[in-house]
C-alpha cells in the first residue's frame, strides 16, 4: 500500500505535488502557537513592541515559515498562509 501523502522532516509532501496540505499544516501550526498567547501577550499594553516581535518570531513566524525555502508556493499556498492573518 502507498500513501498518498506523507509527512517528511516537518512538511506535508504529496504524490501528485499538491501543496495546498503543507500551507494547511503549517497555517495551523502557526495558529496553535499563537492563540496561547493572543490575549495575554500580545494584547497586553504592558508588553513592549519589541518582546512581542521577538515572542511572534520566534514561536508564530518560525512555524508558518519553516522549511518554505524548500517550496515553490502556489498562489493557492500563499492564500493558506494568509489565511490566519
């Protein structure tokens, strides 16, 4: 039996090339990090410009951004992306 998609070193890979279900993954991965700390930290007055920055670098952006160095994103892959912006 062979599956038709599969996930490899942090990326949902598909035969037919599809990339719409890594965009999804890696939308809610972004999302999973982010909501934690949606109301507390970045809603926060008494959190600075700059440790929110680094706070939604380091765990938001580093999830929705990693290994896309490795993909030729579709307009259909960015849309995803987009999507909890």
């Amino acid at each position: 039996m062979v599956n038709s998609v599969f996930k490899y070193l942090g990326s949902i890979v598909s035969m037919s090339g599809d990339m719409v279900a890594d965009a999804r993954y890696k939308a809610s991965q972004a999302m999973a990090a982010y909501a934690p700390l949606a109301i507390k930290a970045f809603a926060s007055k008494l959190i600075s410009v700059a440790l929110k920055m680094a706070l939604a670098t380091s765990l938001v952006f580093s999830r929705l951004c990693f290994n896309v160095h490795a993909a030729v994103p579709t307009c259909k892959y960015i849309q995803i992306l987009n999507v909890p912006y």
